[in-house]
C-alpha cells in the first residue's frame, strides 16, 4: 500500500471521527479568537467531529476573497471561511478521501442557509495532481492547508502548484507538523503514524529549502507549539525524534530576497483590520501596535505594501538606499569589523 493508499484508507475507514486519534498531532487547541469562536455552533456538528487539523488557518481581511482549502476533509475550515470571505467571496476544498467529501457535500445547502449565502465548491483530487483538477491559475487570493501536506508524498509538487495557483501577492497560510531532525524509512511509512500526520513530517530545515524552491523565498513563522504522543506504542516508534505544529504563511512576491535587507523602510499600522484593532501579528517576529511607526526590512515592507493588507498600513520609504542587512533578524555580517594590530610577519 502506497503513501496516497494508505492515508485514504486511514482517514476513510479507520477514523470514525476525531475522538479515534492517538496523539495530539492532528488536533487543535480550544483557543480560538473570538469572532471564529463564534462560528463555531454554525458548523453541522458531523462535520465538526470528523476535523482533524492542528492549526487555525484563518488570517485575516478575508471579505471578498477567493481561497483554495487543500485537504478539506469534512469541511470544517471550508465553511468557517465561506462566513468570513461573505456573499463576494468563494471557498474551494480539495480533498482525495470519498468519505470526507461526502460529509462535507451533504452540508452545503445546511450552512448556506445559515450564512445567508452558497459559496462553496468540493473537489476531489490529489494534492500532488491540482494541475489535473479545474482551477486556473493566479486566481486564488489565499491557499490554506491543515494539517494535510505530512500527508503527500510529493511536497515539492504541492509546493508549485500552490505558488502557480495564487494571484501575485497571494498567500498560502497552513499549518503542518514538522520534525527537529529527517525520519528513519520505519518511522516514514508506518500507517499508523503517517495516518497521526507524524510519519510523514518534514524536517522543518528541508521544509524552507522546499519553500524557496518553489519560489517563496521568505518563509514567515506565525506560531508553533511542540506536539506530545500519549500511546506508548506509538512513542516507542519514534525514538528522540521531536515534533511540532506549526503555521506559516508564504508571499507569492516573485522579487523578495533570501535575507532581510535594510533600506531604512518603516510602516505604521492603521487599526483598521477587522477584529485587530490593537495590534496585528505578521508574524511571529512582527507584531506592530496601531498608530506606532514600526522600522522593517524591505521583504516586510513588500509583504505588506503589494499583498491585501496595503489598505492598512502607512508606507515609509523606497529602496534607493541599502544599508545592509536589517539587524535583529538572524543573519549578521560574516566578516570580523574589530581592527587589530597589524603584523610584522608574512601570510600564508
């Protein structure tokens, strides 16, 4: 039984719903912001017990938006974003399990009553194959995945066809479980722990090198939280191996560069993001307080100036003047800048 064989059958015939896990890797946290929180009781239940996501994949100024959910399964994040992209947006899920998609198709006329409108789509396909599915390219705002792509064998391929299917600007924002060090074959094919979305996680070095390939050159970490296994049997399988949840999100910006550079650029958030406005986190590194001048690299800058959130923020600065790479932001200067004495004898 191949990767794809194995992962339909486990989500297909071996979970009934979320209470069958073993670990906490496919699972949630109960926080929630609120005005998602608040959605929740809308969701058919069904569809809610057969979630198996380990993230919140709902950024922000969604309104309006056309977003692509990939491994929708029952559907759960499909209509939590059909409520908050409204009447002018549209949801697209792809998922390659017939049960999921079953449940998720027999709600639709349900949550399209309670939303006040119908703008969901199901697809069934393969992640590695969304060329093979309808969907044109550069015309999704957002891509979301939860806790899906462990699941492909082909990540690269999930990778590029992403960065194909997003408009200039774009964003894929998911949340994945990812390994502090690359997984023995015995770990990466058992089904048991390819099913918890454990055996096929990537070590989170390979998952950027992955990224830039595909053209998103500045991965950006929003959160991440380790991830414990409670069934000793599965424990054992893993040996010192550690893993995490994390989400990211990655610009589509075809010129951002492969470090943070200085050009003396700043923005100054507006308080004018729904639900946010205090503050709004980019990332895990960038949180910027409303009505405060906040310096940033040019990759920043861009992400915010040419992506859906440049109605929010106050732009400050061009790039005519490099100052080097921007400090605090984890690569510094290779070279030794402290003079020393000269010497009197020869080098080799």
């Amino acid at each position: 039984m191949n990767t794809t064989e194995s992962v339909k059958f486990y989500y297909g015939q071996v979970l009934g719903g979320s209470a069958d896990l073993k670990t906490d890797a496919c699972c949630t946290p109960d926080a929630l912001p609120p005005h998602v929180k608040a959605l929740l009781p809308k969701i058919h239940q069904e569809v809610q017990s057969r979630y198996y996501g380990c993230g919140l994949v709902i950024p922000q100024a969604l309104e309006g938006c056309r977003v692509l959910d990939l491994g929708s399964g029952s559907g759960r994040d499909v209509y939590l974003l059909s409520a908050l992209v409204g009447k002018e947006g549209f949801v697209t899920g792809v998922d390659m399990t017939p049960e999921q998609l079953e449940v998720a198709r027999r709600h639709q006329a349900w949550h399209a009553e309670r939303f006040g409108h119908a703008n969901t789509a199901f697809l069934e396909g393969e992640l590695e194959r969304l060329d093979e599915l309808d969907l044109e390219p550069e015309s999704f705002d957002v891509v979301v995945s939860n806790c899906v792509i462990n699941l492909v064998e082909d990540k690269a391929a999930v990778l590029r066809h992403v960065h194909r299917l997003l408009k200039p600007g774009g964003e894929f924002y998911f949340a994945d479980v990812y390994a502090d060090r690359r997984l023995p074959e015995a770990v990466r094919t058992d089904p048991v722990l390819l099913g918890e979305c454990l055996g096929g996680a990537l070590y989170w070095n390979d998952f950027l090198s992955l990224a830039r390939q595909a053209g998103f050159a500045d991965p950006r970490l929003v959160e991440d939280r380790p991830l414990s296994i409670d069934d000793p049997e599965q424990e054992a399988k893993v040996g010192n191996a550690r893993f995490f949840s994390a989400t990211w999100r990655l610009f589509r910006i075809d010129d951002l560069e492969p470090d943070c550079e200085d050009y003396g650029q700043a923005v100054r958030y507006r308080g004018t993001l729904p639900h946010s406005p205090d503050r709004f986190a980019l990332d895990k590194q960038h949180v910027m307080e409303a009505g405060r001048i906040l310096p940033i690299c040019g990759n920043t800058w861009k992400m915010l100036k040419e992506s859906r959130f440049a109605p929010h923020f106050d732009f400050f600065g061009d790039f005519d003047t490099h100052y080097g790479i921007f400090e605090g932001c984890g690569t510094g200067m290779p070279f030794d800048d402290k003079k020393e004495e000269k010497s009197s004898g020869g080098c080799c």
